[in-house]
C-alpha cells in the first residue's frame, strides 16, 4: 500500500474529464437560459454516482480485472450488448475537441476570412493532432493523461475561485443558494421540448456519467491500485508480450484485512476527491452563468458554445480575461477528447483480449494504438456532422442507457457473484445494496421523465 498521497490520481482524472461537459456547457446552458429552475438537481445529481463509483472501484481493487472482464463474467450477452452501446456512444467524441475549436477560432479568427464553423474545425483537428502525437511519444500513457489532468484541475479551480470573487458575482450570491435549496415545482415559461436532452445530459454528465464512469476502474487498474499492481498495465512499457488477464481475490489473512482497510480508505477519498471537486466547480461555473450571463441573455450554444462563458474572467480582467479564459477551455475540451480517446481505446483493448484469445498474440499496448489511430480518424470524421453540442448530446442519450443498467449490473457482480468467493472482512454491506439501489431508482425516473418531456411535453 503506497502513500495515500502517491495512490491518488484517478480521482482527479476523473474530475478533470468531466469538466469538459457538463460544468462548461450544459449547467451554465441551462442556467442562462432558465435561470435557477434546475438548479436544485445539481447536487443530487452528483451524489448519485459515488454508489454506483465505489462499486465499480471496489470491483478491480479485489480482483485486479477491468469491470468489463467482471461483466463477462457475470453474462457474456450481457457484456457484449454494453460493449456495442459504448462503441456507439463513442464514436462522436470528436466533437469534445471541436467545442474546444470554438474557443480557440474566436481568439485567434485564425484562418482568417473562414467562417466560425471552418475556423472551428481547424483548431479541433490541430488540438487532435497535437494530443495524438503526445500520445504515440508517451512512454507511460496514464501517467502522461493523470500529470496533465491534475495541471487541468488545479488551474480551473483557482481560476474559478478568482472569477467568483468579484463584487458582481458575490452579489448575486444569495439569491443562488436559496436556489438550490428550492426543487423545480413547475417547467419555466420560455420551457422549449428539446431541452430535455441537455437536461439529461446535465444531469448525467455531473460527475462522469454514462459509459465515461466505467473507465475509473480502468484508471485504476493501470494506477495498480489494490491487487491491480499484480496485473499487467494496458499502457505502460511492455515488458512482456505475454500478458495475463485472469484476476484473483485476496488470501484471507490478517495481513491483507489490514492492507483492505487501508484500500478501502483510499477509494472513499479518490472518489470524494472526483466528486466533490467536481460538484465545487460546477457549482462555481453556475454561479457565474447566474451572475454575468443570465441578466444578458447570453446563452452557449451551437458554434458559441465555449465562447460566451469568457465573460466569467473578462469581467476581472477585462480582454485580457477573456483570452485566457478561451485558452483554459480549449485545453480542458480538448483534454476531455484525448482523456476519452485514451480510455475508449484502452477498454476496447481489454475487451478485445478478453473475447478473442488469437487477439493476444499482439499485446493490448499493440491494439491500445491501433484503436486510439482509429478513433482519431473516426472521431475526425464525425466531429464535421453537426455542431459540437448536438453530438456531445447524442452520445450522452447513448450513454444513459447503460447509465440505467449499471446499479443493478454491480450489484450482481459484487453482491452475489464476488461475494462468496472473498474473505468476509472484503465483502460488501446491506447499505451498498441499498443505496444502489437508490441510484437505479433515480436514473429510472430521470428517463421516464426525459421520455415525457421529450416526447409528450411540448
């Protein structure tokens, strides 16, 4: 067991990762549209995933496997049916960079004399190009995404804190959290039916929802947390082209329910740090929408949609502000595109070798960067279909469905399968159950109101 200090880290990739949706875009969207209506939902919305998280964490510290290997062991129909909702959610992730292309095209108006969409599109193939070479240079790939991931956090929540600290913002203050403790009792006036997707996605992507919340067990795995560090990395420097898959649990001794403890210790702070750290920016970047968008009417939205939020810095120090807040977000979109494009491809690689075992005659560093080209062009082609926003919310509708399946999926996995085969000082709680099954009720009734309000409520 390292130092709590030096075990730390996918937690914060974690919280980085979901900076690129729903705190820049979608919160601050529905803020300056509708004020404090849904404002309420935000810190539930949060919570919700820590079950749903520490399950999935708890699943590869005890066992060393990805959750994808422990969903095949669980059913293999039901593995491969997530596998092909994960391939599709994401193939439009290129959109991720493309929402940092706006940014940078309204900074630069480089090329000069193309329109917004041109000069978007050149900068998300730019900062595409740039990350992949990163990449393919990397000798350790985690620890390449987790060193520039804390960078991305660390310079987001300072720069927000200084952004809220202005006399305007802190004004608006009170009045926005007697907001949040006022739940939606009615849909707003100027309520329009299409909505309802970024709602959702809102809702989903505070934190890291959808198919995204699957990669912490990966981010763990190659951090080699708990009985990960006998297994081998999906990225780091091959020391082998034979690699193992095959997890195992721990020896029932005093020895190992002493390093549990300390595990289990490690998982409840990585997830709070992703969580919480999360919830505080977002909250932040709602603010701010509530304090200097709001009363102007300016909303984020199509080829716009990382521009308006610039006032948040322009107000403290004016054109200067405005430019460096366009640069901060065009890193942490553009991260959100090389931190997926990493995980995906790192998954794909697990699950590859997992099913097809002629496959692991090439290591999963191999398929690792045959999948991550891939997805590069990929994501490069689908990213010219539509506006960054409309992609980034097919994915999310995509990704909600799995989102629904997963309680009830870990509980299985953990409680009856995992279970019986741990020592009885690892196996989970009656109140992990439970609030498991809190999160399965909750994303249910967030997709049955997302049906009605999409379809019934016009």
């Amino acid at each position: 067991m390292p130092s709590l200090w030096m075990a730390l880290g996918p937690g914060i990739v974690w919280m980085a990762l979901a900076q690129g949706s729903g705190e820049l875009i979608w919160w601050p969207y529905l803020i300056a549209k509708y004020g404090l209506t849904f404002l309420s939902l935000l810190i539930p919305a949060c919570l919700l995933q820590y079950p749903i998280t520490r399950e999935i964490g708890r699943y590869t510290l005890l066992t060393g496997e990805s959750i994808f290997q422990g969903f095949f062991r669980l059913s293999k129909k039901f593995g491969v049916l997530l596998w092909i909702l994960m391939t599709l959610s994401f193939l439009w992730f290129g959109a991720f960079a493309s929402a940092g292309g706006t940014a940078l095209a309204e900074l630069t108006h480089f090329p000069k004399d193309w329109d917004a969409k041109s000069q978007t599109l050149f900068w998300g193939y730019a900062t595409i190009v740039l990350f992949a070479i990163a990449v393919f240079l990397s000798r350790h790939i985690y620890k390449f995404i987790e060193n520039l991931m804390k960078i991305v956090a660390l310079i987001t929540v300072f720069g927000l804190l200084w952004a809220c600290a202005e006399s305007q913002v802190i004004r608006a203050l009170p009045s926005f959290i007697s907001g949040l403790m006022q739940a939606p009792t009615t849909l707003p006036n100027n309520w329009q039916a299409e909505d309802a997707t970024k709602l959702l996605t809102a809702i989903t992507f505070a934190g890291l929802g959808g198919f995204w919340i699957l990669f912490y067990s990966y981010w763990l795995r190659d951090k080699g947390s708990g009985m990960a560090a006998h297994m081998p990395r999906i990225t780091g420097v091959v020391k082998s082209e034979v690699e193992t898959t095959q997890g195992f649990v721990p020896i029932d001794s005093a020895d190992n329910k002493a390093l549990w403890q300390h595990w289990r210790r490690f998982l409840t702070l990585d997830i709070s740090i992703g969580i919480l750290g999360n919830l505080l920016t977002t909250l932040m970047m709602c603010l701010l929408a509530w304090a200097l968008l709001y009363p102007k009417g300016l909303i984020p939205q199509e080829y716009e949609i990382a521009v308006v939020q610039a006032q948040f810095f322009e107000v403290s120090w004016g054109v200067f502000g405005k430019a460096l807040f366009l640069v901060v977000a065009a890193a942490f979109l553009a991260d959100t595109w090389l931190a997926t494009a990493d995980a995906v491809s790192r998954t794909q690689a697990d699950i590859i070798h997992t099913l097809f075992p002629k496959a692991r005659a090439y290591s999963m560093r191999r398929w690792y960067f045959a999948i991550f080209g891939l997805l590069t062009i990929i994501t490069g082609f689908t990213m010219t279909l539509d506006a960054p926003g409309s992609l980034i919310l097919l994915s999310a509708i995509i990704g909600f469905a799995g989102t629904v399946m997963f309680p009830v999926a870990l509980y299985l996995l953990n409680h009856r399968l995992l279970s019986p085969a741990l020592p009885s000082w690892a196996r989970p709680s009656g109140w992990s159950a439970l609030l498991l099954l809190m999160s399965f009720v909750a994303y249910f009734l967030l997709a049955m109101i997302f049906i009605y309000l999409k379809f019934w409520h016009g």
